[in-house]
C-alpha cells in the first residue's frame, strides 16, 4: 500500500488519482488544515476508486506510529507540509514544527520497520534561492533560501541524504518542482486553497469569478523582460504522473543512487503577466489587476532545466500553459457555479 500524506491537497490528490490509475492501493493521511473531504469525492469521481483515509497530523509520533502498524505500507510520497511563502516569512516557528516535524516522524518509522520502504519527497526549486544562471539544473548551488519555507525543504533533503547513509536498503527521491497550475481533466478535482489564496493562478481565476475585486501583482520592477517575477508554470496532471515513475523507479530497483534529486518543469519561463494574458486568451475574458509592491521572499525568476528528468526518469511535460489554465478556469467556474 502506498502511503501519500497531504493526500487531500493539490498535487497530492492528482498523484493519488494517478497512482491509482497505474493500479497502486492508497492510503491518504491527511489533517484537513488546507483541505477537505470533499476531495475524497473527487478522487473517487476521477478514479473510479475510492482510496483509504485517515485524517493525522503527522507530527502526532504516535498516530504515525500506528498506522505503519496497521497497515503494510510499500512506499511513501510525502506532500504534507505548509507552503505558503510569505506566510511562512510571519510563521517560520509554526513552519519548521510542521514540515521537519512530520518529517521526521515518518523517517524515524522507516528505521523501526526495518524493511526497506521508498521514500518521493515533495521539494521546490526554492532551494535554489536567487539563481545566478537559468534554466536551473540540479548541479545549480543550492543557496541560502529566501523564506523559511524555502529551508524547510533545504533542511529536509540534508535530513534524508544522512538518512539514507544510516538506514540499510533505504532509497529516496526528491522533486524538486516549479510551480503547479491547473486541475484533472475530469473536472472533479482542482487547486482548492481555504482562504486568500497565494498562489497566483487560483488568484487570478477567483478575481474572475468575482471573490475579489482585483488581483495584484507583486512588483513591476524586476529585471525581467516585463518587469515582473517568471515562474516555470507546470500542469498538475503531469506533476502528479512524474511522483508515480520517480515511485516506481525505486520500487523497480532502477535507482543508480540511494538518494537522487530530479527538477520537475516545463523548462520554460512565464512571467505574472504572460500568465494574466494567458487566462485573458483561454477566458476570453479580461482581468483586473493592479501593480502593487514586491512581496517578501520572491525570487526574481525560476524556471528548471528538465534535461535529467526526461533523460534518467523518462518523463517529460504533455501539457501547455494555455491547457493548464484552462483547466483552472474550468474548475474554478464548477466550484463556483459558473457554467
């Protein structure tokens, strides 16, 4: 059985989509912070099957603890973990306590079953911090991070990269993906962020579908081509279907390293604009925004060199960025009622 924490979320409730779809038995553990049953719906409806669920806050040792007793746990793809940038700039204690925290819980069972167990860590390519060169490759330094989010995911590789020198037979892979945009093409599951939302895409499709009266940019001034920040825009669909062939890569014994590290990306630069123009083509609607002041932690520009991916994992993007916001613009309008 393979155990995805976070599995309510985003990327997470995609990859138990996909992961299901290849054939795998899921198990999510999930604590509801930045999500709701109702996703369970959704997987069932893009599926066809229904995955097992326990709702934990991973950094209950003892309730981690149980359910590696209660269940022949086969691998791990690990997405619990807080993300938002600028909240975890207000919140660095409440951050490190929750994302190395739950961590290091699911390790510290790892080491007590004494099997070996696959481990897919959900990294960013906020650990490369301010980039000097772009695309980024995985032999980019991984710098000082730009928010404590940022290093809670820095932190976290170190953790596994000495783990996996300690525990016997232990193998994990880390992600390090861009950013994720867009929702299953079932309709049935989508970004659904409880709250402000702090990402840009469901920023912009929850402007259109009048949650608020506008959306702001963060800055106009940067050194980029138009002034604002370039993120490398990534459909979710194809995200999630790269956690199942890094899991299966491991679970097939093809892994040349017990610890490995791939970049996860379309390996093309957009900035804030081009995706605002991007949901104005797809819409056919126009959106109102406004410049407002650069936000604490961004970095100026991110978007990945793909090449290790396609060529030692096999995988590649399908997905285009126009598809990708699409697809949030459709999700949006069903939650919203706006058909």
């Amino acid at each position: 059985m393979i155990l995805v924490t976070g599995g309510l979320g985003f990327i997470g409730s995609h990859t138990v989509v996909a992961l299901q779809e290849k054939g795998h038995e899921v198990l999510i553990i999930d604590d509801l912070s930045n999500s709701t049953l109702e996703v369970l719906e959704g997987i069932e409806a893009a599926s066809g099957t229904r995955p097992k669920f326990q709702e934990l806050n991973l950094q209950n040792s003892l309730g981690v603890a149980e359910v590696f007793k209660s269940h022949n746990i086969t691998g791990i793809i690990h997405f619990a973990a807080a993300k938002a940038v600028g909240e975890s700039v207000e919140k660095p204690i409440a951050y490190y306590q929750n994302n190395l925290g739950s961590l290091l819980n699911l390790l510290a069972e790892i080491e007590n079953s004494n099997k070996p167990i696959p481990f897919i860590f959900s990294s960013s390519c906020t650990v490369y911090g301010e980039a000097t060169e772009l695309p980024i490759s995985e032999s980019s330094p991984v710098k000082p991070a730009m928010s404590p989010y940022g290093n809670t995911k820095q932190v976290g590789e170190e953790i596994l990269v000495d783990t996996v020198k300690a525990v016997k037979n232990f193998r994990a892979i880390s992600l390090r993906y861009f950013n994720p945009i867009g929702a299953h093409p079932s309709n049935a599951i989508g970004e659904l962020p409880l709250g402000k939302p702090q990402n840009l895409v469901p920023f912009i499709t929850q402007t259109a579908a009048g949650l608020y009266p506008k959306l702001t940019v963060f800055g106009n001034d940067y050194p980029t081509p138009d002034g604002t920040n370039v993120r490398d825009y990534i459909h979710v669909v194809d995200l999630a279907e790269a956690h199942v062939v890094a899991l299966e890569r491991i679970l097939g014994r093809k892994s040349t390293d017990a610890y490995e590290v791939f970049n996860l990306g379309t390996g093309k630069g957009s900035s804030v604009l081009e995706v605002i123009e991007s949901f104005e083509r797809v819409s056919g609607q126009k959106l109102t925004y406004e410049i407002g002041k650069r936000r604490a932690g961004d970095v100026i520009a991110a978007y990945a060199d793909t090449t290790k991916a396609h060529e030692v994992l096999g995988w590649k993007t399908k997905r285009s960025l126009d598809e990708a916001v699409a697809s949030a613009w459709a999700w949006e309008k069903k939650i919203r009622d706006l058909q």
